[in-house]
C-alpha cells in the first residue's frame, strides 16, 4: 500500500495558489474521490495501476502536514519509504518536475515538519516547479499568490505529468520516473 499525499493550505481563500500545487494533482486524480475526513486529513482510497493507495490532503495547513502524514502512516502501517510527498518547489522553474528518492526539507516548512513526525528523510517525493520569486517579493506573499495564465497552463500540465510519475512510483519504478520527468523542459 501507497499513501500518496498533496500538500497544501485548506479553505477557499487558498485555492489555485502556487503553495497548493500537491492538492490539486491529488485532486487531478479524478478515479479516487478524496473526501472522507479522519485523521487531520481529506482523503479517500482506491487502486491506481492495481496497487492499493490513499490519496490525502492533510487539513493542518501546510507548516503541520507531518501530524497529518504520521496518522495516516501510523494508522494504515505505511512505511515511510511507500509515501509519496507532491509539493511546490520554488527553485524550479514553472513546471520543472524534480523526482527524489529522498532528501533534506530544502527549506519547505511543510516537508521540514513531515520529517520530523516520520522521523526519516527516507521517503519519496515529486517537487513541482511554480518558478523562482521575484526579486523584492515576500516569498509567503509569492508561494500564496496566483499563477498567470501562461503559468497556469503549464503547471496544469505538470499535474498531469506528475499523477503520471505517482503511477510509475506506485509501481516501484522511481527509478524509471527520475530518467523520464526530471529532464530539465524547453522553454
């Protein structure tokens, strides 16, 4: 079993920001209805490529996720290693996909926190690109903005090719994921 989790801020007021890049490709997943609340989380099961998997969004916001993430690991004995963490990374440019087996929180307050309540950087992960601050923004004010509407169309089809990536993880290929999304992307 895969505990695949979107990070991401709850309410309305921050839906469609560069933060919630992990909701909205679990929400991309559109064959696993994520809409059962327990566990600090939305989050719903069903198979994807005949493994069975937990879709979550956890409801913490996003600097708590690991209290989120360990009930949920803890709860339905998911090793560390068969989680799966989709979040924002601003050190890639818009859409850049960037597949890890593991790592340090590289400055993520919402994947600093997952480490400390699972105890491991051991787990994998898929940073989607929302592109760089500009220069003189307050990185909370950029990470909660809105994409323009060039960005959108390309983070739209990052999701896509993230839920893609999710199946070949499921199906322990990270490997095979790393070598076909981690390609750095044409302008």
């Amino acid at each position: 079993m895969h505990l695949i989790v979107g990070l991401g801020n709850p309410t309305k007021q921050y839906e469609g920001t560069r933060h919630n890049v992990g909701f909205e490709t679990i929400a991309a997943e559109n064959q696993i209805r994520v809409e059962e609340k327990k566990h600090k989380a939305l989050y719903g099961s069903g198979y994807i490529e005949g493994e069975k998997v937990i879709l979550a969004k956890p409801q913490t916001f996003m600097n708590l996720s690991g209290e989120s993430v360990r009930e949920l690991s803890d709860y339905y004995k998911i090793p560390a290693e068969n989680i799966i963490v989709i979040y924002d990374d601003i050190s890639l440019d818009v859409g850049q996909l960037r597949i890890r087996e593991k790592g340090s929180a590289g400055g993520h307050n919402g994947i600093k926190n997952i480490i400390l309540h699972l105890g491991t950087e051991i787990f994998p992960r898929i940073k989607v690109g929302v592109g760089e601050k500009p220069k003189g923004w307050d990185l909370a004010d950029y990470v909660l903005g809105r994409y323009s509407a060039e960005d959108r169309k390309i983070i739209d089809e990052a999701q896509k090719e993230a839920a893609e990536a999710v199946k070949m993880m499921v199906m322990d290929d990270i490997r095979g994921a790393m070598n076909r999304y981690n390609t750095k992307k044409k302008a």
